[in-house]
C-alpha cells in the first residue's frame, strides 16, 4: 500500500469559543483562550472511484517487471534515474539541483520541457536542457528561462502486468479485484482519516502557539530541539543525496522550524500537565517498533539515533495530546479544504 506523507498543512477559519475559566498558564507559557472547543474544519474521509482507480494503478506501476535498457536512448514511458543541475542567468537558484532522481518520462512529475529534454538521451550521456518557467510558476523563477545540466546514469522499462484476479491474489491475498477493490477503498478512507485527525491537530496546537504569551524559553529545551532537528536534516540530506539548499531551505527557515517546535512543545507540556497525560517507555518503544520501517530505518537504535528520546516522546505525546483536542473541538467535515496558511513561528520572545 502506498503511504502518504503529509509535506504541509493546510487551515480553514479556526476560532476559539469564549470560556469563562482562568487561562492555563506556567512558568513559562500562558494561553490565551481554553484549548477546549476550538472549531476547526476536517476534510471527510470517503475514497473517491478516481482516487481507488490512482491507488490501483500505482500498485500496478510498482509491481512490474523492470528491465534495464542499454541498446537505446529513453523514451517517454521509461524510468530514469538522473542528476540535474539548474542555473538562471548562470546562477542556481533554490530547487534547481537535484542528483539520484527517479522519475517516469511523460507523468509530469517534471515541466514537460525537462522531461522531454531527456528523451534521446543514453546511459551516462550528459547535456544541457533549456526550460521556460510558466508564468504561474513559484514566484522567484516565473517566466524566467532556465538551463539544467542532466545526466542520466539508469534507463528502465517497466511492463506493467493486468489487471487480474491472479494479479490482485499476487500482491494482497485477495482472490478477487472485487474483494481487494473493497478492501483497498476500506485502507485509504482509514489513511484519509488519520491525515485529516492529524491536520487538524496540528491547526489546533499552531491557533494556540500562535496567540500564547511566552514567558521564556528554556535553554535546555531549545538546545534540545536544535540538536534533534540538526540530526534529523542530516539524515535526511543523506537520505536523498540533496542539501537543505537544493531543498530550498535557508537557515532562517531551520531557525523557524526550531523556534516553532519549542513553542509547540511548551503548549503541549502545559496541556499534558492539565490534562495528567504521561508518556512511558514502553509507548515510546512501541512506536519506535511500528514506525521505523516506514521512516526508514533498520533498527530501533537507528531511529532513535536521528530523532532522540525526546523527539520520540514528543511525537507519542503530541498523539495522545491530539486525542484531548480532537475529543473537544468543534468539528465541521468539509469535503476539500481551501484555506492554506504558511506555518510560522509565535515571533520572537
């Protein structure tokens, strides 16, 4: 099954309700409002006939026959694993390089110009490819030409099998496309659900970082959070053999990304300490179990290696602390939301 990652939040009007009660406070963060009651929109759960025809063809794509080509230059169709390097004006720019890139000619995971500027290439082979940006592109390279150096280092064929029963009996257990279809349509409404919870969640905690008065920030905890989020860029820049650069990631974005995630965890402390939620060992070990695969780990060492024991902690709180939330908010479902918003720090202390 293929697993999603949420990359970005997305908020729709979010309020608090007046309440009469004191304001939950510490010695170092004081909230504005009760974190009980605060209305938030969650989109609904239902599977579209689209979105299971998208899942189905994925497994598909993934489970076929792959065959290196050597005798020919690519075509659209095949799948690539390429370098690229991106200049504007001789310069590079945020976004532009990449190296170690999987992509599929002709699926428009690229502007349509790059992709078909490696069509015709062979194995090895390197050269220049000239795109335009559209104009309703990222603002900082819309409308501009660009010129992006490519070397394609693997060229594959991918012969993707039918649709069958014994196909859908190969790779689920299902006997029948009928059975697995329901099966399949039951996992992603369970997957849409959990990303929905966890959006909201996340909209709900940055509504009360974003107007909590905060007192002071504990060195050890900043430290703390630096350090995780350091190991965990590294690892991550290892991982997809890019910079935060290429990423297009500046340093005042990690500061950002840092300063929220004290904030966060300070208004997390302070409901836990509300609400008497504790966070043990072992829940920490079984999360640790359940998700390092998935993050990609081998051992439970490694993953604790990257993220650390509070980080971990963290996360298995901000689960038990998302249930409170959710429990007591006011809930609209909405079929698609449409409001973004830009996560941002609460500004400087």
């Amino acid at each position: 099954m293929k697993k999603k990652m949420m990359a970005v939040f997305c908020l729709a009007a979010i309020g608090l309700s007046g309440c009469a009660s004191k304001p939950l406070e510490n010695e170092y963060v004081k909230l504005s409002s009760s974190y009980k009651g605060i209305e938030v929109e969650m989109e609904k759960s239902e599977v579209s006939d689209e979105e299971l025809q998208d899942e189905i063809a994925f497994q598909m794509e993934i489970n076929g026959e792959a065959r290196e080509i050597t005798d020919r230059p690519a075509q659209i169709g095949d799948t690539v694993v390429i370098d690229f390097e991106g200049t504007i004006d001789g310069e590079e720019f945020d976004g532009g390089t990449g190296y170690g890139y999987t992509i599929v000619l002709g699926d428009g995971t690229f502007l349509e110009e790059f992709e078909n500027g490696i069509v015709g290439m062979k194995t090895n082979e390197s050269k220049d490819v000239h795109v335009k940006f559209p104009d309703d592109y990222n603002v900082e390279v819309a409308g501009k030409e660009a010129i992006f150096n490519i070397t394609v280092y693997s060229i594959q064929e991918v012969t993707v099998p039918e649709y069958t029963d014994e196909f859908v009996e190969s790779i689920s257990g299902y006997t029948t496309r009928k059975e697995y279809e329901k099966a399949l349509r039951e996992e992603l409404e369970e997957m849409n659900e959990e990303n929905a919870r966890g959006m909201a969640v996340d909209e709900i905690l940055w509504k009360l970082v974003s107007e909590a008065e905060f007192k002071k920030i504990p060195e050890e905890l900043y430290e703390s959070c630096k350090a995780e989020k350091e190991r965990e860029n590294q690892y991550e820049e290892e991982l997809f053999g890019m910079t935060l650069e290429d990423m297009g990631l500046t340093e005042e974005d990690v500061a950002a990304d840092i300063d929220y995630m004290v904030r966060e965890r300070l208004v997390m402390e302070l409901i836990a300490d509300a609400e008497k939620i504790e966070v043990t060992q072992e829940e920490c070990d079984e999360y640790i179990a359940y998700n390092m695969d998935y993050y990609g780990f081998n051992t439970a060492d490694e993953m604790e290696e990257v993220y650390g024991s509070d980080g971990i902690r963290a996360v298995v709180l901000k689960e038990k602390i998302g249930d409170v939330l959710i429990k007591n908010a006011k809930i609209t479902e909405v079929d698609k939301k449409t409001d973004d918003f830009f996560l941002a720090t609460a500004g400087d202390v």
